[in-house]
C-alpha cells in the first residue's frame, strides 16, 4: 500500500463499509472518499480516521510503525491488586443492595413498579461505589450484542463521568439512553463505539457539538446480566 488512501480503502474493507456508505457517515460525497483512495487522507483529516478505525495516525499516514495502539504497552499505575469484584458478585452471603430498575421514557427516569435488582454491597464497597449513586435500567439498543444483548440488565455508577478508554457509559443524546465505549481523541473529541461495528459505526462529537446536541455522560457500566431467550431445544426440528 503506497499511501494513506489505499490504507483507508483496507480499512472500509474489513469492515465491510462501502465508500458511498462511508462517504454518507462523515458527511462528505462518495467523489471526495475517492480522491482520498488517490491523493491519500487530508492532513486534517488524519486524526479523525485513525480514531474512527482505532489505528494509528502514523501508520495510516505513512505506514510506518504498528497499526493498532497496543494496550499491553500502556503505563499503569501500581497498585494493590482489590478483591475481584465478579467473583464478589457471585457471592450468595452478606448484604444485598436492592437498587430500583428504573426506565428512560419521555425524558426522565422512571421507576419499575416492583422490580428490585440485587447487587451485593460487599461488590459496591471493592468498587468503592455508593449505593445511592447506582442507577439500574435494560440496555435500550442493539448496538452493543452479542456483548451486551438488547434488554440486558445495567448498573451504572452515576458518580464516575470521567472518560477512560475503552470503557463502557451510559449516555444522554438529547431524549435518548445510549450505551457505548467511549474514547477522547485530539481536541476533545468524544469518540462513540459499538461491540457491532458492522452496523454501528463509530460516531464522534466535537465540545461544540456534544453541548449544541446535549450529549452527555450519565454514568460508567460497572455491571450487566441478561438471560438468553431461548434454550436450544426449543428450536430444535424446526
């Protein structure tokens, strides 16, 4: 691959995006992708892609260096290692923390008449969570399966907004619950990202554009449960 244009041109391949469809994602017209395929990405537009397809800018600008951010290499801080919060999870002693499922519909919350989620308050403690600042709702999309499956169980720790990459939030876009990955690029840039990228793809929002949209970000995804279903059987001969 010669240049940056031909890297792209791999990238929406696998990811099986054609250029008309990624031309329509980032608002420009299918003759601007494929000046890009010829002349290679614009300068100002480098940061934007390479966040987009999580790969590096040098690489998509040169491809020199590793493709993707490896996160083995990332410096973490040293710390004593907490008890394991899913084990704790599990856990059938101690007191339970009976938190409200609570449903996102005309633009507030509303609690579930008699529906109780279980979360033991031994977990809550090693996560360093108060009970008060957990919010409990289904995941309200398809965007996240098969990872997360649409009507899954959450639990949201409304006291943590700070964005750390690769973390899964819960956010507000204008009167809609949405459930992402977040990461923050160049400038701020708010970056969105499903597990089904296929049909998903990754969306990003400027401070201009988060404030002009009121986009904001409810709580971090410190818990989540479903039940498939459908057992197999149940399918079986037809």
């Amino acid at each position: 691959m010669n240049n940056s244009g031909d890297r792209l041109k791999a990238l929406l391949q696998e990811c099986d995006l054609t250029p008309s469809d990624f031309a329509a994602q980032r608002d420009v017209s299918p003759q601007h992708i494929n000046n890009w395929f010829k002349r290679g990405v614009p300068v100002a537009r480098l940061e934007e892609i390479a966040d987009l397809f999580c790969v590096h800018r040098r690489w998509l600008k040169s491809g020199e260096g590793p493709k993707h951010p490896d996160p083995i290499l990332r410096p973490r801080p040293v710390t004593p290692t907490p008890p394991q919060p899913a084990s704790l999870l599990l856990t059938s002693n101690g007191v339970q923390v009976q938190c409200p499922l609570q449903h996102w519909q005309h633009g507030e919350f509303m609690v579930v008449e008699e529906c109780r989620v279980s979360v033991p308050q031994q977990a809550l403690e090693a996560l360093g969570i108060f009970p008060r600042d957990v919010l409990c709702l289904a995941m309200p999309a398809d965007n996240m399966a098969p990872v997360i499956p649409r009507d899954s169980i959450l639990a949201i720790d409304r006291s943590c907004t700070q964005v750390v990459e690769g973390e899964t939030y819960a956010l507000l876009h204008g009167d809609q619950l949405r459930i992402h990955c977040l990461s923050l690029g160049h400038k701020d840039v708010l970056s969105l990202h499903s597990h089904d990228r296929l049909h998903h793809p990754s969306e990003r929002y400027s401070p201009s554009q988060r404030q002009a949209q009121d986009l904001r970000i409810l709580g971090w995804v410190f818990w989540y449960t479903h039940l498939r279903p459908q057992h197999p059987r149940h399918s079986e001969g037809s």
